[in-house]
C-alpha cells in the first residue's frame, strides 16, 4: 500500500483549531484505510498530552498517535491538509497539516522526506498556498 494516496490529501480547507485540523487528518487516514477509527481518538491523545510533539515548524504540524496507539494502525501512512488562512498550533501557525500513522520506524522515512521539503522557510511556505492535489502528491513522493 502506497504511504500517500491522492485520496488522502484534501486542500484549501477552513479549519477553527488544531483539534478539528487532527480529526479531519486522522479521518483522512481511517477513510483510505491505514487506520482503525480509534487511532483518531490517539491522535487527540498525543495532542493534549504531548501537544509539543506534534507542531515541527516552518508552519508545518504532524499530528500523530500515542506509542500505545500503534496497535490501530493498519499500515504506514500520511494524510495532508492544507489550510491556507493557518490555524493556531502551541502558539505557531500551522499551513500544513500532516496526520501520520505508522507500523514499526516506518514513519522514519516519511518525517525525513518531510524535513527534506520544508526545511528551507521559502520551500515550506510554497506548500502552504499549494492548492493542487496532484503537485502536492508529486512533491511528497518523488525521490530527489
């Protein structure tokens, strides 16, 4: 199973929180079958136990589960929502929003990938207005 389906990348969305913003990407992840519903209920876990953990700068979020969360995880996968107005996460502004599940270190080479892409302000800034899903897809899984 691929780690990223077009299916899972959802653009120019309104979002009122980072709770709402971890729901629909943790949803994302359950529709395309990566989790269990429950994984989504880890994810808020992880966001009020150890919120610090799920915001990574350059106004990019990864909300993800709890350790004891793994268990709902089908296999490794991302979700992306773009929010181009922002919304507030631990006192940043998070743009991109990327739900991660994964089995095992798997998630390993997604973050990397990840931090590849937004390491540069300039290069991260460029996905938050990024509203087509397929450029989206295309930079997240090229290999550079």
């Amino acid at each position: 199973m691929e780690i990223l389906t077009k299916s899972s990348i959802l653009t120019s969305q309104d979002i009122a929180n980072k709770e709402e913003a971890t729901i629909i990407s943790g949803n994302l992840l359950v529709d395309n079958g990566y989790v269990q519903k429950e994984y989504v209920d880890s994810m808020l876990e992880k966001l009020e136990k150890e919120g610090y953990a799920t915001y990574i700068g350059n106004g990019v979020a990864i909300p993800h589960g709890m350790e004891n969360g793994k268990k709902y995880v089908k296999s490794t996968g991302i979700s992306i929502v773009q929010c181009p107005d922002g919304v507030e996460w631990n006192g940043e502004t998070a743009y991109i929003v990327v739900g991660i599940a994964a089995k095992d270190d798997d998630h390993m080479d997604v973050l990397s990938k990840l931090a590849e892409l937004i390491e540069d302000p300039k290069d991260a800034e460029k996905f938050w207005k990024l509203d087509d899903v397929d450029l989206i897809y295309k930079e997240f899984t090229s290999s550079k």
